[in-house]
C-alpha cells in the first residue's frame, strides 16, 4: 500500500460513509426518530467494506 492508495482509498470510504449516513438518516425519521447508534454501527461497517474492496485495486491508482 502506498500513500496514493490510502489517500484514494481513504476518500472512497469517506464517501461511502457519507451516502450510507445520508441514507440511514432518511431511512430511520421514515419510522420515527433518528437512532443514532445505528446510524454509526451502519455508517461503520459500510467504511470499513469500502477499504477492503479497495484491497482489490482502485483504477486511480496505477501499481
């Protein structure tokens, strides 16, 4: 892993989790109040199978 891949790796994940929370967040006011514990145990999980799937290669970034 190089610094090129963690950086695009890294804003891959961020993303990731971003539209994850985005989605959550809507998805939980549909049936009432925001649960914000899982939102976060969502939003976690979503980053963290972002990074592995990057294990598989980014197209950004040329080795």
């Amino acid at each position: 892993m190089t610094i090129k891949w963690l950086k695009a790796a890294g804003i891959r994940a961020l993303k990731t989790a971003a539209q994850t929370a985005i989605g959550v967040i809507g998805a939980t006011t549909v049936f009432g109040e925001v649960n914000w514990p899982v939102v976060g145990g969502t939003v976690l999980l979503a980053t963290v199978t972002s990074l592995l799937t990057s294990l598989a290669g980014l197209p950004e970034v040329n080795e």
